[in-house]
C-alpha cells in the first residue's frame, strides 16, 4: 500500500512538471536571462528568510517537547531535529520522525512523549497554515465561503491551547493530570508557527522582488498565495509538494508573474535544501562533541 502511494506519487510529480514545462516553454530563454540577472541583496534576504524559517521549524518542536513536559535546551532541540530532518525528501517522506523517535530514545526520552510533541508539532503548523490557506482561497477563488476552513482552523488552535490535557488524554486514551500541558509552550508555538509561514512568504517576495523588471504584489498577499500554493503541495502525492506548489503558485499569481512565481519557488526550495545540508552537517558535528 505505502509502496503503491509513493510510486502514484512520483508519477504524479513527474506529470506536474511536464504540465509545468508546458506552460512555460516559451518563456525558459527569458527565465534563463532573468537568474543570472538576479538583484544580490534581496537573494542575500531571501537566504536569510529561509534560514530563519528552518530555525523556527527546531524551535517550535522544541516548544512542544516543553509542552508535554520534557526539558529541553533548543541547543539540544536544534541538534535532535536537524540531525534527521534532511531524510524527509527520501521518497515516502516520513524518514524523518522515525530517526528522530530513535534519537530521543537513546537520550532517555520515551516514545509516547516523543509521538505528543509530533503530533503538536504538526497541528500547530498545519493549523496556522490552514488559516493563511483558507483565506488564500477564499480571495483566489471569490468564495467568502472559504473563510469557515481559517475559522475552524482558528477555533482549533484555540480548543487545543485551553483544554490541551483533554485532547492528548482522547488521542492516548488516559486521563492526564491536571497541568501536565504547559499552554504557555503551546502559546509559543502558535507565535512561532505563524512567524514561519511570515518567513517563507517573505522569501518568495524578495526572490520576486530581485527579478529584473518584476513588481511583486503586496507582502500578504504573497504570503497567503505562497502558503496555500505549499497547502496544494502537501495534500497532492508528490513527494515535499514538487511540481505542485509551483504550479499552484504560478496559477494563483496570475499571467504576468507565472514565470517568475516558478523560478522564485524553485531557488527558494534549493536555497532550503542547501540550507538543510548545512544544518545537517552543524548538527552531527554538535552531536558528536556532545
């Protein structure tokens, strides 16, 4: 069955891009001569935003472990998370939390907490994407309509954040004690999963910013479209959205930033990965002196 996904998925991809280079194929000359003209400074910021989304990303499961009631320095977070994270472009994507769920084990820290702090993880920040998505949507579209998937969103996070011990006692089954939770690790969070999706819009407009001759729109608007362009990346089976959060992004951007929306989201996901390996590599080195 997984095997079965991950084979439709690549397809899938591979069949995105084609559709992709379709759409763009008269266009590639010009695309070729905007890179090499690309403006150093906003790339310069463009790194920087990346950098700093992927440091939030340590940051806010670091704050989960606190949630759930394990002590953790984010010198130890950042050294944990990004010693496994770069395996999540392995195809079926889910690498990466089994070799954490290992890592934390061999500090000591048992697999039932490890599987709450990836749960929080993961709801906060689907949660806090489902509401820029939502109302990314909501205006592409012209269906108000699609405002309810922000509320929900936003009525969830909430629910979470006031009765945190009642939704991990139905997921575990068991009563939780009272104050088990610390919600101020949760608030933290939510602050710090909204600052990501802010990072990662911040980007891609600066990457469009640096094109020659491109006028990108306002910063929230980029951000909402970015994010809901990663939204249709994540639930297609293309492995880490490939060839879908493009297409989606270039789409939604309209006709006359379509070009540039593909090449803004193609050098931010390289910059991501190299950044990634970076990380990677900081992280068995503080590993291995620890």
């Amino acid at each position: 069955m997984r095997l079965g996904a991950t084979i439709a998925g690549q397809i899938f991809m591979f069949g995105t891009l084609y559709v992709l280079v379709l759409r763009l194929r008269t266009q590639w000359p010009l695309i070729a001569s905007d890179l090499a003209r690309m403006r150093i400074l906003p790339v310069t910021g463009a790194l920087l935003a990346s950098l700093t989304l992927l440091l939030l990303m340590s940051a806010g499961w670091t704050f989960a472990m606190k949630a759930v009631g394990e002590s953790m320095s984010m010198y130890t977070g950042f050294s944990l998370y990004y010693q496994t994270s770069i395996y999540r472009y392995l195809p079926g994507a889910v690498w990466h939390l089994p070799g954490r769920a290992y890592l934390c084990q061999q500090r000591g820290i048992s697999l039932k907490v490890f599987a709450q702090s990836a749960f929080l993880e993961l709801f906060f920040l689907l949660g806090c994407g489902v509401i820029l998505a939502g109302w990314g949507m909501a205006v592409y579209l012209a269906r108000p309509q699609f405002l309810v998937l922000s509320v929900v969103a936003v009525v969830a996070l909430g629910l979470v954040i006031i009765w945190p011990d009642r939704l991990l006692a139905l997921a575990r089954r068991q009563t939780l004690q009272p104050g088990e939770i610390n919600r101020r690790a949760l608030l933290v969070m939510l602050l710090i999963y909204m600052a990501v999706w802010f990072s990662y819009g911040v980007a891609i407009a600066l990457l469009l910013s640096a094109l020659p001759g491109t006028q990108p729109p306002p910063l929230l608007t980029v951000v909402i479209t970015n994010t809901t362009a990663w939204a249709a990346g994540f639930l297609s089976l293309s492995p880490a959205g490939l060839g879908v959060r493009e297409l989606s992004l270039s789409l939604m951007l309209g006709a006359d930033l379509s070009a540039a929306a593909v090449v803004a989201s193609l050098t931010q996901r390289v910059m991501e990965l190299c950044l990634e390996g970076l990380l990677w590599g900081m992280a068995k080195l503080f590993a291995l002196k620890h």
